[in-house]
C-alpha cells in the first residue's frame, strides 16, 4: 500500500478529498444504504483516481531522470495500470475495495500510522534514487539483461500475487484495521489457502522489483528495509487479527505459515 504505491498514495488522497463533495450529492448517493456496491459513476471515479495516481508516478520520474524518454518509467506505468484494469475485468476485484484502499474507514492502529509514515518515505527514497542513478548520475545503474529481466518477471509476480489476493479478499485495506463497517469476515480461498498474508507476499516482490527494473542497484538500499518493515508490519497485523477478528485464530491454526510455506 508500499514502495511504488506508496508514492502515488499522497497524490490520490488529495485528489479523493477534491472529488467528495461532489460524490456527496452524486448519483451514486442515492442507492441504497446496505449496499456495499458503488454505482457506475462512483467506480469510474475511483479507477479514474488510481490511474491518474500512476500517471503521477511516471510525470515525477521523468524530471528525476532528466529525459522523458526514460523508458523504464512508461513501462511501470504499463504494468501498474494494466494490471488494475486486469483487476476489475477479468479478476472480478470488488469495486467497493477501490474505495476503502482510497479512504479506510476508522479503526486504523496507531503503529501502523507510523509504519505507513516510514514506509512512505523509504518508498519515495528508493523511487528517486533509482531515477537519479539510472538516468542522471550512474552510481550504480543496472546493464546486466537477465538482472532487469528478472526485476520484470518479480514485478508482474508481485503484481499477479497482489491482484489475486484483491480479487478473493474485498477487507484487502491499505491500513490494519479491522473493518466492522464493512462486515469484516475471515477470507480462506485463493492465496490465503496457502499463507495467511498473500498480499505482503506481493508487495515484497513488488518493492525490491522496482529498483531492478528502473535499472539501478542504489534504489535497494531503502527497498531492502522497506521489505524488512513489511515483514515486521505481517507479524503485527497477525497479531491484531487473532485477537480482534472472530475466527482468524482457527484460521491461523488451519493455514499455519504467514509468508513463506514451509518457513514463516
């Protein structure tokens, strides 16, 4: 809700605080209140928001690499926005999620405030080093064909991974909370059958991608904490499950590993 996406975070939570009012007296508005689906105009908005977010992304690279034909930049935008309408097509990703990825609800724990602060920063860090290396100033750029091929290849991955885990799992929120306004429930199909937090398992892959397909080896010195922190921020969110969410215990007793089968 990390690295790449968190960069863009910044830009739609001020876009999604332009576009309330106007939702507030929208059509979308008058649909019935029980239900969690959102009208047409309502979803368009919200993938409206996360494809300008992307495109965000791409306009900051480009001055940070000093050339708007950095090439790496269109090709993360490519897959970050193919990948969102892969979602909703043919993943069948919830609608009503785009909504609580763009603004949770209340609930959100104190730590992880401050995990998403220092996230937010490590990811933003690791974005614009790798820009200024592989297009400005050549620290450490990445030549080698197979390194950056394998940066693509655990981007799409990671991103397959993360769709996967939207599409069986409408709770998948961008901040640890547990979701009574949304009738939280234990989610057990797709990934989940498998490791207890897919999604981290995603965003883990996605981060330490990043770096290798902008083509710089200096953007992993924060995306290897950033993964650290990820890991850390599994364990807590684990916790707060098993004590607060009805039936994640037995959950966990069923699908014993976090993120790793056979290891954590």
């Amino acid at each position: 809700h990390f690295f790449a996406l968190s960069l863009s975070h910044t830009t739609k939570a001020v876009l999604v605080k332009s576009l309330a009012l106007r939702e507030r007296f929208s059509e979308n508005r008058k649909v019935n209140p029980m239900s969690t689906k959102p009208s047409k105009p309502a979803t368009t908005s919200r993938l409206f928001l996360e494809v300008l977010g992307y495109t965000c992304l791409v306009l900051g690279a480009l001055p940070l690499a000093g050339r708007l034909t950095y090439g790496p930049a269109w090709v993360l935008w490519a897959a970050f926005v193919g990948w969102l309408v892969l979602g909703l097509t043919v993943f069948g990703v919830d609608p009503s999620l785009l909504e609580e990825r763009l603004r949770p609800g209340p609930g959100t724990k104190a730590w992880d405030k401050v995990l998403i602060g220092v996230s937010v920063t490590l990811g933003t860090a690791s974005f614009v080093l790798s820009c200024l290396d592989a297009g400005r100033f050549h620290w450490a750029e990445v030549h080698s064909f197979p390194v950056v091929a394998a940066g693509h290849l655990f981007l799409h991955v990671g991103l397959g991974i993360v769709t996967w885990g939207m599409a069986v799992n409408k709770f998948f929120s961008t901040l640890v909370r547990i979701q009574t306004d949304r009738g939280h429930r234990v989610v057990t199909s797709g990934p989940y059958r498998v490791v207890r937090h897919p999604g981290y398992v995603g965003f883990i892959l996605l981060g330490l991608s990043l770096p290798l397909v902008l083509r710089s080896y200096v953007g992993l010195l924060p995306a290897i904490p950033s993964a650290a922190l990820l890991v850390l921020r599994t364990a807590w969110e684990d916790e707060t499950l098993q004590s607060e969410l009805p039936g994640y215990s037995e959950y966990a007793h069923s699908v014993p590993y976090r993120l790793i089968p056979g290891l954590w």
